[in-house]
C-alpha cells in the first residue's frame, strides 16, 4: 500500500507537494490534479511573501540607496528642498512601510493576474480542461522555486549594498551595458525565473496530458515579450548609470 501510494502520488499532502516540486514536480501536479483546495495557492505564496518580506527588511539598506539614487535622478527638476523632502520620504521610515505593504500586494496580483494566462494557454494552447483552481496551484506551488532565489540574492544584495544583483548572463555585464536595450534584454534573463517557467510547464504538462516542451514553449514567449517590454520601459526605472 505505501509503495502505492508512493507511485500514484495520489495520497501526497500539502508538505508533500511543497517539498516535491523541487525534487519530482510531476508528482506534485498530478497530486493536484487528483484534488485541489485553496491551500494549495494560498500556503505556498504564504511562505514566500514571508521570506520576501525578511528578506527585504535584511536588504533594506540596499533598497534604500537605491531608491534614493532612482529619486534624486527623477526629480532633480524639483527645487532642492522639495527634492530633499520627497527623498526622505521615500527612503525613510515611510520606504520602509511601502516596500513591506507592495510585497504581499504585488504578489496577490501576480498570483491572480498570471493564473487567468495560464489558464488560457493551457485550455487554448494545449487543449486541456483544465480549472483556475488548479492553475492557481500550479502557480503558487512553482513561487516556491522563489525561495531559493531569495537564499542565493539576499546575501549578494547586502554584500553589495544594491538591488541591482543578477543570477543570469547580466552578471558578466558592464553596468554601462544596462543604459542599452539589449543589456537590459540580457540582464532579465534570470536563471531562477527559468526554473520556475520549467516546474510551471511540468504543472500545465501533467494537467492538459501534453508534453512540457509543448507547454513550454508558449511559457517562454510570453516572457521574452515580457522582458522586451520591460527593457524598453528599464530606462525610466532604473537609477542613472543603471539605466537609459
């Protein structure tokens, strides 16, 4: 019985789907597609917009000088008081407070935004009769990938004292190659994000019965279209020098 319960995957409780998409993600996804709660989105995203938020209380000096850097750039058009003001506000105890609200914010619209593409890339890309429910799942399990993201970052951020760490190709680029398109292009090319496309087209694989290089492929052109955007956008985000 328990080596059946072993092979099926059927039995596989939370713990067991939490642990398991690092090691055999397959067995997590056909766990869920067996049974799906709530927990299965909700507990996962739990534990990462915790970790998030202790890892950005460690990297808070980080964040806040580059945050002052990114301000005194994009308002140096304001009169010095004004400018000194609006920094100090964004930078001190206030930045504080916004960063820790903006974690669990921006991760619930993640969550719910991407799960609704997910969805129709798996009924409509892959064919699958598949439930928002379960692509909440496959979301909120594959987040966890994120947890590793944070223990390899958090230490790189605070020995340098800046967010703008990478765990990609970005790392072996000059910084003046982000005021260019192409470096900023090159620069989101994360490793982890990769990882975490690849347990996501596992999760939609097992779910619509089709195959994770078939699921994978849509999975990785909606994020180079999302990279383009976002490094065409880079320069008005980023701090000077950091970015056009």
């Amino acid at each position: 019985m328990e080596q059946q319960e072993e092979t099926s995957g059927a039995e596989l409780g939370l713990c067991g789907r939490m642990v398991r998409v690092f090691t055999a993600p397959e067995r997590t996804f056909e766990a869920v597609g067996r049974r799906t709660g709530w927990t299965d989105w909700f507990v996962p995203m739990l534990v990462v917009v915790l970790a998030a938020m202790i890892a950005a209380q460690l990297s808070m000096p980080a964040i806040q000088a580059t945050q002052h850097e990114f301000m005194q750039e994009r308002l140096k058009t304001m009169p010095p008081e004004q400018r000194e003001a609006a920094v100090r506000m964004g930078t001190g105890s206030m930045g504080t407070v916004m960063t820790m609200i903006t974690i669990p914010v921006s991760s619930a619209i993640f969550l719910f935004g991407v799960a609704g593409v997910l969805l129709l890339v798996a009924r409509y890309g892959l064919g699958g009769a598949v439930t928002y429910a379960q692509m909440l799942a496959v979301l909120g399990y594959s987040s966890l990938i994120g947890l590793v993201a944070l223990v390899v970052r958090t230490p790189l951020i605070m020995a340098k004292g800046t967010m703008m760490v990478f765990t990609g190709p970005g790392v072996f680029l000059p910084d003046t190659a982000l005021q260019t398109f192409g470096g900023r292009f090159v620069a989101g090319l994360d490793l982890f994000v990769f990882w975490q496309l690849f347990v996501v087209a596992v999760g939609l694989a097992t779910l619509t019965r089709s195959t994770t290089r078939r699921a994978l492929i849509p999975l990785l052109a909606l994020w180079l279209l999302w990279l383009a955007g976002s490094a065409a956008l880079g320069g008005l985000f980023m701090p000077s020098g950091q970015g056009g």
